[in-house]
C-alpha cells in the first residue's frame, strides 16, 4: 500500500475535481459521468467500470492532454457542477422528516454489495445492503453504513469440464477499489484497535461514498499487526467460527470505536443480521463511561434506539459461539469495561450456553423485524423460545418487505421507456402513476424486451467464449460459445447460490420432461444458470455439477448454459434480458428474496415459489406461482413438496408460460404475455424499490424509534431498571386466585382475584386470551382492575366482559405494564392462570 497513490500528484489542477467524482460510486447507477470515464481510458472502463481505477492508470501525458482539450473540458465542467447541484439539492428527507434523524443512522452489515468493482459481498445480504445504501442516498436519508474491507472478499468461480466448482480468491489491491484512507478530524489516517487475547488488534479506517451516504470500512492488514491477525479481513465467510468471530468483533467494536472517533453521535444504530450485536454492546460501554452508569442502565437507554433486522429463517443459521472461544476472546474486552461474558449470555440465552448473536442483538434491541409478510410469521416461530411462555402470534417481530434499488438494475432500454411513462426523477420519490405503463403500447413494450434479450445474448457468448477458451473444451465449441443462442426463443433465467435449498435441481427432476421443453421445434426454451456453491456445501457443487452435464447432452447442448463466476454484473446482465426469472426455494428458508424483483422494471416475468415477497406479490395477472395461495401453516407443514411441485412447475411452463410467449394476435406480437408485462411493472415495480422499503424503515421505525429514545433519559433508564429488578423480585410470587364466570345474553363476564405481592396493579396488566377456534378469531382482552379485596392485602378484583365462548376457551394471565417500555421484548415476564 503506498499513499502515493492517493495523493494523486499527477492530476492537473484544473481537473483536480476528478478524484471525488471517482470516488463516489453513485457511478454505478448514476450514467450521467459515463462519457467522461470513456475518454480518460475507454478499455479499462467498458472492463472494469470501476471510474477510480481508471482515473489511477491514466498516464500523466493523457491528462496534461486532456486538460487542455476543450471538448473534454466542457465535459468535466459539467460532471462537476451536477455532483456539486446533486450533493446540495433538496431530498424527500429533507423535505418531510424535519431534520429528526441528524445524528444520522449507523448501519452495520457483514457484507455489502455496491458495485462488482467492490467486491465485499457474498450475495442477497450484501446486495441488500449496497441497494440500501444507494436508495437512501436517493431520498437523502443520512445513513452511515460500517463495514469490513476484505482483502479477498468472496472466492471467485470457474468450472471445470467435469462441471466442479474450482475455487480462487484473487487479491483486492486496495489501492485500485473505489475508496480511500478514512481521515479523522487532524487529518490523519483513522485507526482504531479491539483488544484481543493478549494483544491489541489495530484496525485502519476506510471510506467509501455511496452518493449522499457514506461507507466505512475497516481491515486489519496493518504490518504492526500478528501475521495471523493481519488476516483478520481477509475473506468473507470461510467458515471458521474463530475467524468469524474475530471478525464480528472487528465489526461490532472496531466499528463502533470508529464511529466514536469520528465523534459521530448517531441517532439510531440498524443493524442486519445477529452479525453486528457487539456493536449494540460496544454502544452501551460507550454510554455507561460517558454517563457513569452501570452496563444494564446502559442498555436500557441505548436499546430503543437500536434496531435489529433479521434475515434468518431457521434457528440453525444463527451465528452461535462456544462458550469456551467467547470467553476467550470477548473477555479481554469486557472486562476492560467492567462488564463480564455471564451477563452477555444471560441477555443473549435463548436456553443454550453459547453465545447467540441473534439473542444477544435480540437482548441489545428495542425493536426486530424480519423482511417480508411471511418472514415475520416464521421470525415469531424461530424467536419464540426467548419469549418463556409468550405465543407465538405474541412474538413482537415486525417486517419490512426487503426491496431493489431499481435504477441499478433497469436497462437502457426500460430507462428510455420509463422515463416516456413517467419522467426523469420517478424512483426518487412515492410513484404517483398507479399504471404507468397503461399509455405505453404494445409494440414499445416488445422491442424494448427483445432488445434486452438480444444485448443478453451478445453479452452471453462473450461470457462463454471466454470460459470456454479457459477450460471447458466441449465436443461443440458453437454451443459451447452461445452461438446457438437466439433472442427470439424464451429464455428463462435461474441465478442465485447453489445450495440445497434453493432448489436448483427442481427443474431436472424429470429431465426427459424437459429436454422436450427444450428441443421442441415451434416453441423451443433456452435456459442461462449462474450462481456459487459455497467451498464447504458439497451439495450444492453436486447440483451445479448436475446441471453442467445436462448442459452437455448432445440434443440440448447449447440451449442451457452456465455463467461462471456470479456477481452483481453477471446479476445485472441476467435480469436484463431474461423473458422468465425462475425461483423454487423450499419453505421456510427464504426469507424474502430478491433477484426476482430486479427483472420486474425490464418486463421480465417470475415464475416463483409462493413463499418470500412472491407470496405477497403474486396474483394471476403479474406472473406464476407454484402452490400459489399456500398459508403460513400449510407451508410451515412437514414434508417434502419436490415432486409435487416440480409438477407444478413442468405444467405451468407447458400450459401457460410458453404457449402465452409464443401466441401471437393479429398484430403479430404477444398480447397476452405484454398484458402480463404491463401488469407486473405497474403493480410490483415501485412496491419492490428499496426506495419504498427504505421509506418505510424510516417512516415505521427510524423516527418513531429516535422519539422514543428522547424520552429514554438517563433517569428514566434508571427507573426502568430498578422497576424491573422489583418485579423480578415479586414476580414468583404472584397468584391467581377465585375466577368466576358469569353468562348473560349475549356475552359472558369473567372474574378474576389475583394477588400482586406488593407491585401496584398500574405495573401490570391483567388479560383474557382466547386462541383462533370455530366460535371466533384470537382475542387478547384487557381486564378491568375493578377493587382491591378486602381484607387480604395486594389483593385485587378484575372482571372483562366477552363475546360467549365456552368457558373453558379464555385463560387469564398476568404481565407487565409501562408505555415506555416495547413489551413484551423489554420485559418478557407472563404469568398464566394455568
Ligand atoms: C440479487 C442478488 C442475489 C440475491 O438473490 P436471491 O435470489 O434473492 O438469493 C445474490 N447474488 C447476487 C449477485 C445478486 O445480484
């Protein structure tokens, strides 16, 4: 690393504004500066569209040049003036949040996808999260993300003739990704450091500008560093629980201390996945030295302002430490702040001794939410069990449905056509045209879409020819190459992971089946698959290796071909030309999904599990469903639905996908299949942006969350936590006494006595619970405190009058109440009458 390269000597003044352009990567959807990139150096833009290496490896002859070149002049002076028009102007933040969230929102995640030209992500996570960051630039939301720069990131992919995974993992230079040394307030190169065993970690800061938002990262391959430690960030999720939790100490504490360097006082900490919890502690230490309080007053104050996101779907992909290697490497830290690793595993037990991360962010937060519809209902069912004895329709689990940040995944072409429907500024604010594509004809539509898919193919047989002059020598190198590829014929697209849950394979279940799909004469079918299996998941290089020999069977070589090495470009291309983007996870393990969404802008169709946000997006006009309609119970049932579904998926392709794709009207295009089109763009389009997703965050939790943290003052926590050990105190003794039940005409009146052990009965709340049954839906209804008994002290009459049930369906119980508290996660204690 030499900081020569940052310090850019060779640029002429008078283009010295190039170096922020290329270093805020709002390059990667924004095309504005295209040209400008083009002219320093066209061939290492068209590769690598990374706008910083090209300004690097631009000679100094080429500039002085340039720099006196008037057409380019003119150019620059342009790209300049609207970045500077772009930083300033107004935002739907600024315009209807009253500056509420100024302290900004720090944002953690273990991976972010930003740009292939950045390669710190693995796949739907990280994705996730660079559409996030780009979305909230959109709409000016202050968010400071934190991150990891991976020396190595994620392993890159090829295959071999025998269709194995063969796995590299080249050497990101840092010095060539689009960021730079993070600087503190002196000027000086920011660095904070995390104590290890017997040692301090030191960590170096990094900045990367997302538009208005920026993302910090931190690595730890600083040469003062142990060898070992220095490696610390190197790759992401090799599998090694040591290095996986090094490196979420890296993140959680080394992010927060860099925060605090900083001085950045955030008003609200999100963070993604159980991944970033010792952020949320760290936090806490934080506010405990700066209020001189103790650790659980602490948390108390900080927590409603700490927001975790959840994208698990089953309790085994929760990240869990052995409690020997927590000890030893969290206990350092801790017990540098007074704090112990007993009391981290106490707010993180969810009835296990190790260390759960999603229990200990559960413990730290004052809200979760999973993301999407059905996502919650299976967050409730994974998160129960740190509930005790609360149902699981009880589980306090919101859900945001995730989204895409849509202008970097539209085409050119659907640009251009969205822009005719509906102007230029259309993903920066709430869409206002509910059918935008309505006024659009037909025959737009359709040249639009085969455009796409023409540009598809070209980009494919380039793809191909590579890999196949690397390795792959096939008995036919024209299929080999894609050039039996054609842009006319259905394609359907499959890309995502290669593992088993996805069902990568459901497609093969009856090969013969599909290989008539394919080979038919009149209405032939072309598939493109790309995706990893990970290093470790020898299932999922199986069904990759399953795939390739399909490919190579002589009658449909050249009709299904694999895209090595899956990343955001290979994404990008993919949803842009496909007609048919196919998904078939197995419930319950998606929990939203993605890649689906991002066809919707360019007219591509989903053909989909009904599961993830397809459940709550599918409806018989947008697109296709298999067991569409399914509930959360049906599909939570046991049971594998492969075969069944793969019937599914033959028939719908056999009855309705393909004959509607190749019916034509008497206009000569396929009416029905562009309907189809058009309703899937006008319904789903704007639903499924991270514009919306992030507007909701903000509008449902981000600010509703910041108010409630005001009222959270250091006295207030105070009382919070000694009225919580109070009634924890009492708690074992509560009892329930005489319930009587009494029925009228056309309800019932219950009567309760209970005895309160000395808590006030304005502390709790007394409730009768009937479960869903055929004589009426859940009901949770407060009871009335009516007197207290005589004669017996802390003893208390309450009474609720009901719609009849029989008797025996209501069950009273006990639990705590304070409308300052989020109840039941802050306080858990529930007593039930039996
Ligand atoms: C969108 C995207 C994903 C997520 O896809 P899912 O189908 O939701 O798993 C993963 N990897 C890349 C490169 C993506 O672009």
């Amino acid at each position: 690393m030499t900081l020569a390269a940052y310090s850019m000597r060779a640029l002429p003044d008078q283009l010295s504004g190039l170096i922020s352009l290329a270093l805020d990567l709002r390059w990667t959807w924004h095309h504005g500066g295209d040209q400008l990139w083009r002219a320093l150096d066209e061939e290492a833009w068209e590769a690598t569209h990374n706008a910083w290496l090209v300004l690097n490896g631009v000679a100094v002859e080429h500039l002085q040049a340039l720099s006196q070149d008037p057409d380019f002049l003119t150019l620059y002076q342009e790209q300049v003036s609207r970045h500077e028009e772009f930083t300033r102007a107004a935002t739907w933040y600024s315009d209807s949040c009253n500056n509420k969230l100024d302290g900004g929102i720090a944002w953690f995640c273990m991976e972010y996808g930003v740009s292939e030209s950045l390669p710190l992500y693995s796949g739907g996570l990280g994705v996730l999260a660079g559409d996030f960051l780009k979305a909230s630039s959109d709409l000016g939301v202050p968010v400071m993300a934190v991150g990891l720069l991976y020396q190595q990131g994620y392993f890159r992919q090829a295959l071999n003739t025998a269709g194995e995974q063969i796995e590299f993992h080249p050497y990101n230079d840092p010095t060539m990704l689009p960021v730079s040394p993070l600087r503190d307030s002196n000027g000086e190169w920011a660095r904070v450091t995390v104590p290890f065993p017997g040692r301090e970690v030191r960590l170096r800061g990094w900045k990367g500008q997302v538009g208005r938002c920026e993302l910090l990262l931190l690595d730890s391959n600083d040469p003062r560093n142990e060898p070992g430690d220095r490696g610390i960030t190197s790759e992401l999720y090799s599998g090694d629980p040591e290095k996986r939790l090094q490196q979420e100490m890296v993140l959680g504490i080394g992010g927060w201390r860099l925060l605090e360097l900083l001085d950045r006082k955030p008003a609200l900490c999100h963070i993604n996945e159980g991944h970033s919890a010792l952020a949320l502690v760290e936090r806490a230490h934080q506010w405990q030295r700066s209020q001189q309080t103790d650790f659980e007053v602490a948390r108390f104050a900080t927590r409603a302002t700490n927001l975790f996101t959840t994208h698990t779907s089953v309790a085994a992909g929760f990240d869990r430490f052995p409690r020997a290697l927590a000890a030893l490497y969290l206990e350092p830290w801790l017990s540098g702040q007074g704090n112990r690793l007993e009391n981290l595993l106490g707010i993180a037990n969810g009835g296990t001794s190790d260390l759960n991360m999603a229990g200990l962010a559960l413990g730290m937060s004052g809200r979760f939410n999973g993301v999407s519809r059905i996502h919650q209902k299976v967050t409730q069912t994974i998160f129960q069990p740190w509930f005790g004895r609360w149902p699981t329709p009880d589980i306090p689990a919101d859900y945001v449905t995730n989204g895409i940040h849509t202008p970097s995944w539209d085409s050119p072409e659907s640009d251009q056509l969205w822009t005719r429907a509906c102007g230029k500024d259309r993903w920066r604010q709430p869409m206002l045209e509910p059918e935008p594509m309505c006024d659009v004809d037909d025959l737009s539509i359709w040249e639009m879409r085969r455009s796409q898919c023409r540009r598809l193919v070209g980009y494919l047989r380039k793809r191909l020819h590579a890999q196949h002059c690397e390795h792959n020598y096939g008995s036919n190198p024209d299929a080999a190459c894609g050039l039996l590829l054609d842009a006319e014929t259905l394609t359907l697209g499959f890309a995502r992971r290669f593992t088993a849950y996805k069902r990568p394979d459901l497609l093969l279940k009856d090969p013969e089946r599909l290989v008539r799909l394919l080979t038919n004469r009149d209405q032939p079918l072309q598939i493109v698959l790309a995706g990893k299996a990970h290093p470790k998941d020898k299932v999922g290089k199986e069904l990759i290796r399953r795939w390739k020999a399909f490919s190579q069977r002589p009658e449909v070589e050249g009709k299904v071909v694999f895209i090595e090495d899956y990343d955001l470009a290979v994404a990008g291309q993919l949803i842009q030309g496909v007609d048919v983007w196919l998904n078939t996870p197995s419930h319950p393990w998606e929990a939203c999904g993605t890649s689906g969404m991002k066809v919707l802008v360019n007219g591509g169709l989903n053909l989909s599990q009904f599961d993830g946000w397809w459940a709550e997006a599918w409806n018989d006009q947008v697109g296709w469903a298999i067991r569409p309609g399914a509930s959360f119970e049906e599909l939570a049932l046991d049971g594998s639905h492969d075969d069944s579904d793969a019937r599914e998926l033959y028939e719908l392709l056999e009855q309705q996908v393909i004959p509607e794709f190749y019916h034509l009207d008497d206009k000569g295009l396929p009416g029905t299949w562009l309907q189809r089109i058009r309703a899937s763009m006008d319904q789903l389009t704007a639903r499924y942006s991270a514009n919306r997703m992030v507007r909701e965050y903000v509008s449902d939790f981000y600010l509703p969350m910041a108010a409630q943290g005001n009222e959270r003052t250091p006295e207030i926590a105070a009382e919070l936590v000694a009225n919580r050990k109070n009634v924890c105190r009492h708690w074992p003794k509560l009892r329930f006494g005489e319930l009587t039940e009494q029925t009228g005409d056309n309800s019932q009146t219950f009567s309760l006595c209970v005895y309160l052990d000395g808590l006030g009965h304005e502390q709790l709340t007394v409730e009768l619970v009937a479960e869903a049954s055929e004589f009426g839906p859940r009901l949770v209804q407060p009871m009335a405190m009516e007197h207290a008994l005589e004669g017996s002290e802390d003893s208390y009459l309450y009474r609720a009058t009901v719609p009849p049930r029989p008797a025996g369906h209501f069950t009273p119980r006990i639990r705590v109440k304070d409308a300052r508290l989020n109840l039941p996660l802050e306080d858990s204690h529930i007593l039930w009458y039996r």
